[in-house]
C-alpha cells in the first residue's frame, strides 16, 4: 500500500524557500549525479564539469551537456514540479524557488519564480569577453559544430562548475534571512554552499528558533541532522501530499 504523509503546515505570514536537486526530476527519467552508475563514459561529474576540463577537452564537455539537453528536451515535468507550482499559485510572492537543477522543468510546469544558482542547460555564453548569456537549444557533438563568440573566445554551456562562484548568491542570501519554512527536495547534501542553506536559514533566518525545514527524498542526506522533518520517499509522491492546496 502507498504510504501517506500528513500536509505540512504552511500560515498565511510564512515565507517558503524551497531548493531543490537533481533528485526532483529523477521520476521524468533524468540521471541524478551521485546515484548507482553516477558516472558519464566513465568520468565522475567533477571531472566533466569543470573549468580544468573545459581547457583540456572541450569536446568532452560539449559532448557531455548536448546529452544532458537531449534527455532534458524528451523529459516532462513529474508531479513534484507541479506541486511546486501550485504552491507558488497560492502563496505567489512569499514562495521562492532555488534551484541546483540546469533543466527547465520548473519552468515548464508552470513555476515563474524559479532561480537557478548553477545555471541553465539551454542558455550558452561565451569563455572570454564576459558578453551575455544567450538561449541556445543547439546540440555541440563535434569539434567542428563548436562555437566563438564575435570577440574570438570560445562559446561554453552556462552552468556553474565546480570551482566556480554560484549564481544570485545576494538575493538566495536575502530570501534565507527572511524564510520561516525552509523545503529541501533531492538533493544529496553535500555540494557546497547549498548543502548549508538549511543551517543558515536556522541561525539567521527570519526568528530563526521557528524556522521549520523539511527534506524530502529516498534516503536521508548529508546534512539530514539540520532538518525538523525528514520525509523518507519520492518526491513525486510525498510532495503532492504534504503540499495539497486543494480545499482552500
Ligand atoms: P545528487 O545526485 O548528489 O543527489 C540526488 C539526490 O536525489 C540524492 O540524495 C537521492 O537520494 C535523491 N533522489 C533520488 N531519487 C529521488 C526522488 N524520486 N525524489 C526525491 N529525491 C530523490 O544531486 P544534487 O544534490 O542535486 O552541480 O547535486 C548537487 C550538484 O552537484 C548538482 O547541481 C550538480 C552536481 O555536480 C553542477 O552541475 C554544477
């Protein structure tokens, strides 16, 4: 039989801040890292995106994400996402929505405020003149299909590697000191500084001694002893029910 969890209380003065992982899109069939068989032709995710691999095999890692875009365009957003939108509906401007996750299936399931600290799968920017960072949907499986930029740099996925300084890091700072609901979805707790989120919206988040923070996955994380409430299951499963809006 299905297991069933109690909705969680959320009041009409409580400020959300959700973060999510790779774990929230495992159940639309995306690969999550540090999972069985979390390894890409043999290389461990550190070794693929970084800025070290960048420089020494850019085909590599163009090679790398062009897979991640495919199996990200064939995926759909699974119940969590839209619970999480739905969410949003009703408490608009008091939820915020973190993301470590590169893919867009918050957006596409109908979330608006999403913000995505390690960047973004579809979105390319050029290595050298710091210029924008453009949609690009195109798929870099050869050498020769590369990209430069007008200014002659060489034109990279946008995302954050390791080693480099995440995104919007002011405005997820100012959202932790004001949250008194900290929700944490699939994420394994030990990529920095997201796995401390939690801790620092205990101590210096808005009253931090009521701030309550959830984690929701298959297995407990890392960080599993700084949460109020660990719910043990999926996220397409336990979402849907401690987050149910329905009736009011
Ligand atoms: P990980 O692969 O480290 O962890 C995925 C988490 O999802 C694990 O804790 C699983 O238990 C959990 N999980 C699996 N199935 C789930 C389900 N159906 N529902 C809920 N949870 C589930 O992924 P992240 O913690 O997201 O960075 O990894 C953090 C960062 O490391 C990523 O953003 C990425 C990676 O390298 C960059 O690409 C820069």
């Amino acid at each position: 039989m299905a297991e069933s969890w109690e909705k969680i209380a959320i009041g009409a003065t409580d400020r959300v801040f959700v973060l999510t992982g790779a774990g929230i899109s495992a159940e639309s069939g995306l690969a999550t890292f540090r999972g069985a068989g979390g390894l890409w032709e043999g290389h461990r995710v550190e070794e693929v995106a970084s800025p070290y691999a960048w420089q020494r095999d850019p085909e590599m890692v163009w090679r790398f994400y062009s897979m991640r875009r495919k199996a990200a365009s064939a995926a759909a957003p699974n119940a969590a996402h839209y619970a999480l939108a739905e969410l949003e509906g009703v408490l608009g401007e008091r939820l915020f929505l973190c993301t470590q996750n590169v893919d867009n299936l918050h957006e596409r399931s109908g979330s608006r405020r999403v913000l995505h600290m390690h960047g973004e799968l579809f979105q390319s920017r050029c290595d050298h003149c710091g210029g924008e960072a453009f949609a690009d949907t195109r798929l870099y499986e050869t050498a020769a299909e590369h990209a430069r930029c007008d200014c002659g740099g060489r034109i990279r996925p946008d995302i954050v590697w390791f080693g480099e300084v995440p995104y919007h890091m002011e405005r997820i700072s100012a959202e932790l000191e004001q949250c008194t609901v900290m929700l944490v979805v699939g994420t394994s707790g030990v990529v920095q500084p997201a796995a401390s989120f939690v801790r620092w919206a205990r101590q210096r988040g808005a009253g931090s001694a009521v701030v309550r923070s959830y984690y929701v996955g298959p297995e407990h994380p890392a960080n599993a002893g700084d949460f109020t409430q660990v719910f043990e299951g999926k996220a397409g499963e336990v979402l849907p029910q401690i987050l149910a809006t329905d009736g009011e």
